[in-house]
C-alpha cells in the first residue's frame, strides 16, 4: 500500500489555491504528488451512468486536456470521472482524484488499478478525511466542495438536473470558478442539467473541442461576463 502524507495549511505543501478560502480544510491527506495542483487544474465531471457517448467524450477530453498540458480533477467515480482521468492517464497527463473518505480504503473499489494508474503517472489521491474514514452520503457533497475549491475552472460532460454534478456545479458558483458545459450540436438534444446551467446563465456551452480549448485557456475575468445577466 502507498504511503499517505498530510499537509496544514501553514505547510509548505499545502495547495496555494485553498490557503484564503475561509473555510478549506485546515489538513489535507494526499498519496502521491500534491504539487500537480500548482498547476492549472480543469474539474471534469458527469454522471456515473452516462450513455457511451458520453464516456467516450470524457475520455477524449481528458486526453485533449492533458495533452494541452493541465491537470484534470475529479472524485475518480464510475462514469464520466474515470473516463475522463483514464484518457488524461493515457495521454502522459496528470490527474488528481478527490476522495469521499480516507485513503486508506479507495472509493469505488472497482477503480482502485486506475487509482493507482493516477499515482504513478505522477498525479495524485487527496481526501479532507483521515485514515479509517467510510464514504458517507454528506462526505460526498463535501468532496464536490473540495472538487470545486481546488479547480480553477469545472467542465461537465453530462449532468442530471439533479444529483452529485450538481453539487460540483453550485459549489463552482460559491467559489466563483468558471463553469462549462458540453451541447450537442443544433437539433440534438444535450444533456438536461448542461441545458439547465446553460439556460440559466451559469455556464458557458462548449459544443467542440475548439471551444472547450478555448474555455479552459481564458481568462477567468474575461469570461465572468457570461455569467451577468
């Protein structure tokens, strides 16, 4: 098994994006390299049962993502998650794979070989939780929190109108980080909580990867304006 570090918030490892934000965990748990997350750090989430579509199009952004040279964020959960850090893994890219719990005891099992996938292509396994603790339905939530806090911009692939996604969604507005959805193209018919982010003003569409290169490599500033209405 691994050997999992901590870090305070005075530590010198401790992410640099967490050190002002009022209520970031005062300690973090980490097995694998945490400096990744000086890096610019893309969020790319969805849905735990997307359709195939869906989970090539993660695995295709983590790639593009990784090979433009960020590192890609998520909970490491079935679905889009994983499809998205295997592409970035394939790709030579670094991943970073917040977890529900502690690092002793990997959450879902089944992703356990892509977890350590993640940790020796350099990426790394953070969690808020110490050793000995199970996934619990709050944890969870919290673990969106910490998706959102640690990211400078979120993608959703594919998003219910309600559910884990969400929670990433509206924690990426408290914090103020840009968020990005994908649209199929006029006439198709686009996952309904993109749509809903996207019709509420909370999100910018992102239909190709030319768009999606271009959220990602943005301004922040220049992009806030999509979301005053």
């Amino acid at each position: 098994m691994w050997e999992i570090q901590s870090c305070k918030k005075d530590d010198e490892f401790y992410p640099k994006t967490l050190r002002d934000v009022k209520d970031a965990p005062d300690i973090l748990y980490y097995v694998g390299d945490i400096s990744v997350l000086e890096n610019v750090v893309i969020a790319v989430v969805g849905k735990r049962d997307a359709a195939e579509r869906y989970l090539r199009l993660a695995r295709r952004i983590g790639e593009v993502l990784a090979r433009e040279g960020f590192t890609i964020l998520n909970g490491l959960a079935m679905g889009v998650d994983a499809y998205a850090s295997e592409g970035a893994v394939e790709a030579n890219g670094k991943v970073v794979a917040v977890m529900p719990g502690g690092l002793d005891e990997i959450y879902p099992k089944s992703n356990i070989k892509l977890a350590e996938k993640i940790v020796t292509a350099g990426g790394c396994l953070i969690s808020e939780y110490p050793n000995g603790t199970k996934p619990q339905k709050y944890t969870f939530v919290q673990r969106d929190r910490i998706q959102a806090m640690l990211s400078n911009k979120v993608f959703i692939v594919d998003a219910e109108k309600v559910g884990g996604t969400m929670h990433t969604a509206d924690y990426a507005a408290k914090y103020a980080k840009p968020l990005g959805c994908f649209v199929e193209s006029a006439g198709a018919a686009s996952p309904a909580g993109n749509q809903l982010l996207i019709d509420s003003h909370k999100a910018s569409a992102v239909p190709n990867t030319e768009a999606l290169i271009d959220f990602v490599g943005q301004p922040d500033y220049a992009q806030m304006s999509l979301f005053v209405h």
